[in-house]
C-alpha cells in the first residue's frame, strides 16, 4: 500500500489538523516506512505457531484456598508497645 498525499490530505480533513508542508513530508515518510513493516510482517509464515499473549512465557501462580485461624490478636499485640482492650493505643495525635 502507498501512503500518498492525498491520503494525508483526507486523514488531515477527518482530523480536523492541518500540516506544514515539511510536517507533512515528514509524516508521509514515517507513513510509509510504517506500512512497508506491515508488509512486511503481513507476509511472514505463521502456519502453525501459536499465539503469543506475552513476551515471556508466564502462568498464574495460585495457592490453595485454605481455612486457617484467623483470630490471633493475642499473637499480634504481644509486639503492641502499648494496648488496651485488645486493640493498639496509641499516642493522641489531634487535641
């Protein structure tokens, strides 16, 4: 496919954007290189490849769902410098 000017004119007219002429020149330019890499990888011979979904070959990683006790307050406030009532005091902060 070519990327001509008139094609830049009418993607400039759906865009509401006008080009300089050198930006102009230099988008075609870039336009085209653009296309022939998608020529380039339209021909290229996939037959029998899988998809790739990912660069690098990665699974999800899932642990079983265990019950487990959760209630271990005791265990977590022994570390506590200071509680009351089975909850952490702090220091007042606002007045």
């Amino acid at each position: 496919m070519r990327f001509t000017p008139e094609v830049l004119l009418d993607l400039e007219e759906q865009s509401k954007i006008r080009l300089s002429d050198e930006r102009r020149e230099k988008v075609a330019s870039e336009m085209e290189a653009f296309l022939e890499c998608v020529d380039a990888m339209k021909k290229t011979d996939t037959e029998g490849m899988e998809p790739l979904y990912h660069i690098f070959p990665t699974t999800n990683v899932f642990r079983e769902d265990e019950v487990t006790n959760t209630n271990r307050r005791e265990e977590l406030l022994e570390n506590a410098p200071d509680q009351k009532d089975g909850y952490f005091k702090v220091p007042v902060t606002l007045e």
